[in-house]
C-alpha cells in the first residue's frame, strides 16, 4: 500500500471508530503544522515538534505519521482514542492541564489526563501500525485509476476514517462528523454526503451513518441540523435522508433497513411542512437567524446573500429537497403512496407556479412578505432538477446557464451566486465559492433529465478541480474558488466570526463531503469501471 505522503498543514488525526471505541469528549484530534509539527487540538492543547534531519519519506494518514531521514524513523501512531505513542525525532514541547505524558527511552505517550496507558511504554509498535493500516489495505480501488487519482482516493479514504465515531449516548449507530476538528458532531446532510461517497465501497458503514442521524429524532418527528451524544440544536437541516435511502438502495437493497427508516422519514418531512410553511401557502422557508454573518445555517447555505435581507423566503432548494424527499417516499411507502405522490406534485406545481422567472430562465426564492421574487440567482435555483420539477423547456434553460459565463458558466463550476450577481459577490463560503454537494446534487439532476455529457463533464470538471489542490497540498477543502483565480487557503470563511483562530476564516482542510463524494465521482465515472 503506498499511503498518503505529503505532509501539509491542517490534515487531521484522530482514533477512528472502524479501529475501536472512540470517546467524544476526550478522543484525541491532532492536526498536522508546518515543518512536521503537530498540534493536539482536543481535549487539550499540546505542540509536537520534529527535530531531526530532512525526512527522505513520508507516510501520513488519518492514525499515523512515519518520518524516514537517514538511519532514524520517527513515527506517531494513536494506540486508542486516547493514547498517542511517539517515537525518534518527535518531541513534546508544550502541553496543558488537560494533558499528560510519559516517557521511557526513546518512547513517549501522550493521553488526556487520567487515561493514559502505561503498557504503551513497552508495547510492540508494528502490531499497532498494521492495526491502524487495515482498513486502507482492505479497500479494493478500480485497477485502471492513474497513480495519483489513486492517491487522492487514498487520502480520501484516510480523512473518512478519522471521522467516524462509535455509538454512544442517544447516537445508537456508528456515526460520523464533518471534519472531527472544529466541527466535530454529527450534521444531518454531511451524514448523508459521507453515506452515499462511502456505499459503492462499505455499505454496512453507509447504512449505519445514515441511521445515526435518525437516532437523533424528537418524537414529534423533528430531526436536529447537528447531534452529540446529549444534546440536539434547535434548527433542522436540507432534508436529504430519502436521497440517501434511495442512493444506498440502488447498490444493495436491504428491505429491513428500509423499512425501518422510512416511517421515520415520513414524520419528519410532516414535521417540516408542519412548522416550516409559517405563511400557509404551502412551500417551506428555511428558519432565519438573527446573526447577520451567518442568516440560515438550517439551509446549509449559511451566509449566502439570498439570506442579507433577513425576511422569509418560499427556498428552492428547501422546497426541491421536500418535494424529492416526497417522491422517495412515494416509492418506499406504497400503503401511502397517493399520500406522498399528492404532496410530491403539490410541491412541483408551487415550485413552477412561485419560484421560476421566465425572464431570467431560473428559479429564485419567494418573498412571502413582499410577495415578490428576489433577484438573487444561486445554486439553490439549479436544484429542481433534483426532484424533477421543471419541464423540459425550463430543464434546458437551467442546463444552458451551465455554459453561461454571466450566471454559472464560471471557470470552475457550479459557483454559489451568479457571475452576474457582483454586487453580492465575495469568495466567502456560500457568496460564490462553489460546493462539491451541491455540484453533486446537479450532476444528479441533469442526469434525471438526460443530460449525461453535461453531467459527466460537471463530474470530472469537479475530480479535476479536487485533484489539481489535492497534489498541491494533499488534502480536500471545504470549497473552492469559482474563478481558478485564488487558492482555497486564502477564500474567505465567515472572517467576521474567525472567533480568534485563523483557521476559522479560511476553508477547513480534511473537509468531509468533498472527500467522500470525490470518491463516489471517481468510482461511478464509466471510464474508470472495471472492465467486464
């Protein structure tokens, strides 16, 4: 196996749950530094520095780092959830309270206080190492994938493992968060993202990630945007789940599994259209906060500029999302399926009816106080396509808009506001920078509407893109610049919120969802199948 061997700032290390119990509070998350330093981020703060030679090679992985300089090996390997063993040239400079260590030899451990285990002091290393190793040396990848797609796919597979957590507290399912630091809980539409990426390679896992996500649901049906093992968020997130099901099933039909999700699904899309239609007329709108850099985190699209007027919106993709949601239950639930398809062409009609702009060939959020359109063109208007929305006159006018360069024919597609919407415009998260999800999501629905060369090269534009940062610094990113101007490093995150630490007004690194659906883009493209 040839691992992961670029060693840049921001990848993240952590136990994963696929290896063993992992603890949510007091798991260690370490994130790599420059010059092979390491930081531990939880539960404490501590600083690990490298001070030997030049190293000749490096192999970096979500567990473990082995540095290799002339006639010394210096190796990290987490043991558990809460040791990490160190070996040669990694020195412990700092630590706080909330840390220990303890050294014998050339060996140090490093714990959270009161869980450090002794016997690592001695303990045969090479076991632990293959250990750590095994999941990434059972995956069977394509044989046709160039060496660095392959690479990529590694690393992909790597930063995935350190996201997972076992169950614990009302999460009974093996879960997952976004990117274990600074996130670190659960996500209802990350889940799904890391579901359907993970599928064509562990199915068992997909459908457990899936299921972690309804073991955080209310009795009334609601489901959190973001779970721990003891505590809900008051806002919901883009309802997706049937998407998954419906993805997850298409690989491998488990008839148990599903059944025993979609009720729960059907109470929750209730849920939704109960308490998210505030003026009656029968589309949702996304809840709206009073936080000015960040309006509707419950859309996913936090700081869009669709949100800067702070007043509801009749959403096109929160009502795409509901209708295709509608339609997947309509398929799984026949004792109710006139229920779900009643809804499902509800929801189409209104979409037509309220949210299309003939003059602008788009669809855009409804002002329901004003009774107006907006004049925001986003991503969020290409996603009926999702659930099958538009006739094939309005399919074609979405399609064409992919190869406008005013609206979202930009250098790399698909940017989050039009080209044309400059005075909204900033390469801050959702205010242009484009999103593997949702690019994802379109690719699906120009699929649905039979354009594949569109689809198909949305699809490799979008490998090509991940890639091309991937071999410059050997991770995947929360989003990129639609214009191939700026490097994800230096867009912008929210920078009035930064909260202090630089990190959090710039893209995350080991992003979740852009790793595991650039693997689900790598394995279903036709060119890379294997052969019959």
């Amino acid at each position: 196996m040839q691992y992961p061997n670029l060693w840049t700032r921001g990848q993240l290390m952590a136990f994963s749950g696929l290896d063993g119990p992992t603890d949510y509070a007091k798991g260690l998350v370490l994130r790599t530094a420059d010059d092979y330093a390491v930081e531990v981020k939880i539960p404490g703060r501590a600083t690990l520095r490298y001070q030997g030679p030049a190293p000749s090679k490096v192999e970096l992985t979500g567990d473990f780092a082995i540095l290799t300089a002339p006639g010394k090996i210096s190796r990290l390997v987490l043991a558990d959830t809460h040791n990490l063993v160190i070996e040669g040239d990694f020195v412990v400079t700092e630590h706080d309270d909330n840390l220990v260590t303890a050294v014998q030899g050339a060996r140090t451990v490093l714990a959270p206080a009161g869980k450090l285990d002794d016997a690592l002091l001695t303990a045969e290393l090479e076991p632990i190492l293959q250990q750590r190793a095994r999941f990434l040396n059972s995956v069977t990848l394509p044989d046709r994938l160039p060496d660095d797609l392959h690479a990529a796919c590694i690393k992909a597979l790597s930063q995935f493992k350190t996201q997972i957590y076992t169950p614990e507290g009302m999460i009974r399912s093996t879960w997952s968060t976004p990117d274990r630091w600074p996130h670190k809980n659960m996500w209802l539409w990350d889940s799904v993202f890391h579901a359907i990426g993970i599928r064509r390679l562990d199915i068992k896992l997909a459908r457990s990630l899936v299921e972690a996500v309804f073991d955080a649901q209310r009795e009334d049906g609601y489901i959190p945007h973001m779970a721990t093992p003891t505590t809900r968020s008051s806002v919901t997130q883009p309802p997706v789940l049937g998407l998954a099901i419906k993805q997850l099933e298409e690989i491998e039909s488990d008839p148990a599994w599903r059944n025993r999700l979609i009720p729960k699904l059907g109470r929750y899309l209730e849920w939704v259209m109960a308490n998210r239609d505030t003026d009656g007329g029968g589309l949702v709108e996304w809840f709206i906060s009073p936080e000015k850099h960040c309006r509707s985190g419950e859309s996913g699209m936090d700081n869009s500029p669709r949100f800067d007027g702070a007043i509801q919106l009749d959403a096109t993709d929160f009502n795409a999302y509901l209708a295709h949601e509608c339609e997947v239950m309509a398929q799984f639930q026949p004792e109710r399926r006139d229920y779900w398809q009643d809804h499902y062409q509800r929801l189409c009609r209104l979409i037509n009816e309220q949210l299309w702009n003939e003059e602008l060939g788009f669809y855009v959020d409804y002002d329901t106080a004003g009774k107006r359109q907006t004049d925001i063109m986003a991503s969020a208007g290409l996603l009926p396509l999702l659930c099958g929305a538009p006739t094939p006159t309005q399919a074609r006018r979405l399609r064409d808009h992919l190869h406008n360069p005013a609206t979202f024919g930009t250098p790399f597609r698909v940017p989050s506001i039009a080209a044309e919407n400059t005075a909204a415009y900033s390469k801050d998260m959702w205010r242009g920078p484009v999103w593997i999800n949702i690019n994802y999501m379109i690719i699906h629905g120009l699929k649905r509407y039979g354009f594949l060369e569109d689809a198909e090269q949305l699809a490799r534009d979008t490998v090509a893109e991940e890639l091309k940062f991937f071999r410059l610094y050997g991770t995947f990113f929360e989003f990129y610049d639609d214009r191939s101007e700026d490097d994800p490093p230096v867009l912008l995150r929210k920078p009035q919120i930064a909260l202090g630490d630089p990190v959090f007004g710039q893209p995350f690194r080991d992003y979740g969802w852009s790793a595991t659906l650039f693997l689900e883009l790598v394995l279903s493209d036709r060119k890379y199948a294997p052969k019959a």
